[in-house]
C-alpha cells in the first residue's frame, strides 16, 4: 500500500517511516501508528506519524501482518 495516501494510514497499522534525522541515509524504523499528523490527504514524500514508541517520521511502507 502507499505511505503518500492518507486514506491508508490508521493507527495501529505496523509501518516503515523515515525519521527526519534519517532522511539522508533512508534509514528505516519499523513500529506501530500512534497518531497521524499530516493532515493533508497526499503528501509526496509520505505522510507524517507518531509511533508508539514517541518516535515520528514520514511513512515510507505499509508492513503487512503474517
């Protein structure tokens, strides 16, 4: 699924996100969507989270469960 969208995007949904200190080296971390703070229905470069663990960053996959 596509991480620009924000109709993809709920919380609880296991996602890759790009921190802003990451951006340079596309360094993934992988967690669980707390809030969404884009508020924007598209945004090219992803659309902006929280994960539970506090940390934020633009969604660059969906993780599929399984």
């Amino acid at each position: 699924m596509d991480g620009q969208q924000r109709k993809n995007i709920r919380p609880g949904l296991r996602v890759s996100v790009v921190q802003k200190n990451d951006q340079r080296t596309g360094a993934l971390t992988e967690g669980i969507v707390d809030q969404i703070l884009t508020n924007s229905a598209f945004h090219p470069h992803g659309i902006k989270v929280r994960l539970t663990s506090g940390q934020v960053g633009r969604v660059k996959a969906i993780v599929p469960f399984g």
